[in-house]
C-alpha cells in the first residue's frame, strides 16, 4: 500500500478520534453546571463558592476539549 495514502488515513483518524473526545468535555460540562445549579437551589447562601468552584471546574473542562482539538489538527498534518 502505498505510505502516503496510509499516512493520510491514520491522520483523518486521528482526527476523528480527538473529536469524539471532545464530546466528553462537553457532556461533563453539561453536568458540571447543572449539578451547580441544583446545589444553588438547595442552598443559596452558597452561591458565591459553588459558582466559584463551577467556574475553576469548567475551565479544566474546556482545557481538555481544546487540548483534543488541537491535537487533532496537529497529528492531521504531521
């Protein structure tokens, strides 16, 4: 077979792969603000340090779903 046309496939996927990973974030993402929100609800005078918390949570979220679509698109054109 020829080496590039094997080169090529492994890259789409691997970048299929990485984007199915991004999935995940998304879905922890979904549950992280939504527990958030049912803890605000119970206890509201916790708002500040659930909200605090929520916010630290989701940004390593939405790190780990960067970090999958870059490495997608990096081991694409490599």
């Amino acid at each position: 077979m020829d080496p590039m046309l094997l080169s090529a496939i492994e890259g789409n996927i691997a970048s299929v792969g990485f984007g199915l990973a991004a999935l995940g974030p998304g879905i922890g993402l979904g549950i992280l603000v939504g527990k958030t929100a049912e803890a605000q609800a119970r206890q509201p005078e916790l708002r500040s340090q659930l909200q605090t918390t929520m916010l630290i949570g989701a940004g390593f979220v939405e790190f780990l779903a960067l970090l999958a679509i870059v490495f997608g698109f990096v081991l694409t054109f490599i």
